[in-house]
C-alpha cells in the first residue's frame, strides 16, 4: 500500500507500529553503521544530535568496518551481532537489521520477493512507501538523498529540536552537494517538485523546504542562480583545501574503505590523512547546520576496526529480466540497488556475517 506524503507514517513510528528504532525503541540501538560518503556522514551527523547514537562503523557494499569493542562475537560462528545497530544510507535485506536507504530495490511492484517483503516493517525506505518499481517507474524514483528523507521525517517528530534552528544559506551547499541533488533538480525537476511535495507538502517551516526554497543572500533576498553558482564553488574549493592531501576529485567527501584502511596485525585503522581529512570535514558539516560536533560520538575514526570483506556482484542487460531479478534474489544478498533499467548491483554473504534472511527462494 503506497502513502501520499510522508506525514502518513509519523503515527506508525510514534506508537511502535512501524521503524520502532528510530524513535520508540531508539534508546536499544548501540550505534549506526554508515555509508562512507557525504550522504552518510549529514545523516550521522543528525542523528548524532537528535538519537545521541555513535557510529561504530562502516559499510559500502563491499567492506564492513566495525569497532573493535562493538564487535560482538558470535562465539560458535567468528561473526558479529548486528542487530543492535542502525544501517544508515543503505538498505539491509535482513528482518532482523534496522535500515534506511533509497536505492530502487523492487522489479515488479505485483510481484515482490519475500526477501523485500521481510524487512517493510524496519527498514525506511521511499520509493517503496511510494509503491514504486523498476518497471513502471523508474523515471520517478527517489531522486534526493537520505539524509533528505531523515531531515523531513525527524523534524515531523521532533518539531521543537534545536537541530532544525540552522540558517539556510550555509546548509544549502552541503545539502544539494550530497547524492549529486543539485544535478537531479535541474535535469529532473518534475520529479524533484513531485518528491518535495511527498517529503514536506511544501510546508515552508520544513527544513528540506526552508533550505531549498527560501535561502536568502545577506541583503535579505532569495539566493539567485549567479549566487548560488558562486556558493557551490566556494564548497568545492573548500572540498579541494580538506581533502588535498587524500586524492583526487574523487576522493572528496567519502572513503574508499578498501583504500583508506590499514592493517597492522589483525587491527585495521584510518590512515592519518583519511582520518585528519574525514575529522575536518565532519567539522565543517557540523558548523553550517549550527550542530556542535562531538568527537566522542564518532570513535570510528580513530578506533581499532575489526574488517569483514563481502561480495559484491553486478547483472547487466539491455533491459532488467525477471530472471535477472530473480538470480539475484535467490543468493540472498545483504544489500541490493536496480541502478538502472537493465542493471542490478548486490552483495552476498559467504562467510555468513549478517544474520540469516527470510525467504530468498523465486
């Protein structure tokens, strides 16, 4: 069943009925494992002020680092316990795993999987809140971040949060920086205006509306185009100063957890570039939303990692055949994104480190 506006849930999550850990129950998660990139990092840094929770790792899909001293071992199988932990800007195809991402993960909305099925009551996620698929409505899919869909929602729970008391003119760089957003508002803006109205219908007191609508210069009037081109460039010179001595374009603004971890021993680190880097970048996120950034709420930065390594596997065809979808689905993969019409990347789990799925039979 599909919701109009996002507002539809708020009574669901407030009473338990639904994504209990993000409000109800948020006092029983440990810590959030992340994303490594900026979408992931605004997210944390949220709920960082409003859950109080810390991130004790990270996950791309391909690498799962995870603190060593939250590394629950599960003393029969070596692996850890992660049902105590929030997924951040990816969804985890497990019943048992608190998630939220946006990544199209459906092919045929009359025909879901059991495996999607299973996690409808933990994991939050957009385009299925909207009933939406690969095969009727690609070109309408989520085109905004998760740390979009996280500032619309907290603030319909949490109105008198002091985290929502931000000027809107230093939020708007990293805001439409994060997931390539301002790209997609002006190659897609039918479907951009379509989204803002599910997340906010268009409340100008909501902060995704405050930023995107009525940022205003320092003389009081509404960003034009000029400044706001100038605005962006500031950010990207910014970008370029904190992450100079880590790579290249590229690198600016997320981790490459393959390359920016070393081993000494069995202990995995940040290196000290990636981590003075990450560190004064967190900062300076922080400081454009007016958020005081805690050190001790990040002690994934600095912490002995304990490392696990997945599998990540590609499909490609010229259009998404059922039993592409299907072959998929049936190696119970962790995490799953359609990234377009004819392609599907998911990982797998050999080593058995996630916890058990539903029914991944088709």
């Amino acid at each position: 069943m599909s919701v109009s506006h996002i507002h539809e849930i708020v009574p669901d999550i407030k009473t338990g009925r639904k994504y209990e850990w993000i409000y109800k129950n948020r006092e029983e998660i440990d810590g959030m494992i992340i994303s490594p990139d900026t979408d992931g990092f605004l997210s944390a840094l949220l709920l960082n002020v409003i859950n109080r929770w810390k991130v004790v790792g990270f996950y791309d899909g391909r690498t799962l680092a995870i603190l060593e001293d939250h590394n629950r071992i599960d003393e029969e199988k070596g692996t850890p316990d992660l049902t105590k932990y929030a997924f951040i800007d990816v969804e985890i195809l497990r019943p048992s795993i608190p998630s939220i991402g946006h990544h199209m993960i459906v092919r045929r909305k009359d025909d879901v999987p059991e495996l999607i099925k299973s996690i409808e009551k933990v994991c939050i996620q957009p385009n299925i809140l909207r009933n939406y698929d690969v095969q009727q409505d690609f070109s309408k899919k989520y085109p905004f971040g998760t740390f979009h869909l996280l500032l619309s929602l907290l603030y319909l729970i949490h109105k008198d949060q002091r985290a929502f008391d931000f000027d809107s003119k230093n939020a708007l760089a990293p805001t439409i920086y994060a997931d390539g957003v301002f790209k997609n508002m002006f190659n897609y803006p039918e479907n951009c205006l379509s989204w803002l109205e599910f997340l906010t219908k268009m409340d100008e007191k909501n902060p995704v509306i405050r930023i995107l609508g009525n940022t205003q210069d320092t003389g009081g009037k509404k960003l034009s185009l000029i400044e706001s081109m100038k605005m962006m460039r500031r950010f990207f010179n910014t970008l370029s100063d904190i992450w100079k001595d880590v790579g290249g374009r590229q690198k600016q603004g997320k981790l490459n957890l393959r390359e920016d971890l070393y081993e000494r021993g069995q202990q995995h680190s940040l290196r000290e570039a990636t981590q003075s880097a990450l560190i004064q970048y967190l900062e300076y996120l922080s400081n454009q939303f007016n958020w005081e950034f805690k050190r001790d709420l990040w002690p994934v930065t600095d912490a002995h990692l304990h490392v696990f390594h997945l599998e990540k596997r590609t499909i490609t065809s010229n259009n998404l055949r059922a039993r592409d979808y299907n072959r998929a689905i049936r190696e119970c993969p962790v995490s799953l994104a359609i990234t377009s019409r004819g392609r599907i990347e998911y990982t797998i789990d050999p080593e058995g480190i996630f916890p058990p799925p539903g029914e991944c039979h088709r």
